[in-house]
C-alpha cells in the first residue's frame, strides 16, 4: 500500500486512496495546499518521523492505524 500527506488549510492528512493527480486530490478537498506520494508505508513513516518530531502517537502507529481501517484518511495528530 502506498499513502499521500495532504496538506490543507487547516490539517495534514494520510490517504491510502489512489490518486492519479494532485488535481484529483484537489478535487476532493477544497482547502487543498499541496501533496507528497504517494510513497511506501514505510518511506512514509521515515519522513514523518524525521520532519515531525512531535508527532503523537508515532508515525509508524498511526500508519498502523490507518492500514488496519475502513477509512481511507486519517488527521495526522501531534504532540499538544
């Protein structure tokens, strides 16, 4: 599985849907800003860890999180 960050104007989200574009992203969310990936879980969980220090609960778990759901996004949480 691979996943997208997707940044908005209020939030950062990880979706495993399979986009084409970032056009196609756009389209799904209003406030999009921009897009990484789609990129392997565990690339995935290398950037978080090393850009987002104070991610909570870890990368690896919310990727976990995310996998293991019906959902397809998942508001990355942080330290508060």
């Amino acid at each position: 599985m691979k996943l997208h960050i997707i940044y908005t104007e209020s939030t950062m989200l990880l979706s495993k849907k399979d986009y084409a574009t970032w056009q196609d992203i756009q389209r799904d969310f209003p406030e999009f800003k921009a897009s990484l990936g789609p990129w392997p879980c565990s690339e995935m969980a290398e950037y978080l860890s090393e850009e987002y220090p104070g991610i909570s609960p870890s990368a690896q778990a919310q990727i976990a999180e995310l996998r293991d759901s019906d959902s397809v996004f998942l508001e990355v949480r942080f330290v508060k």
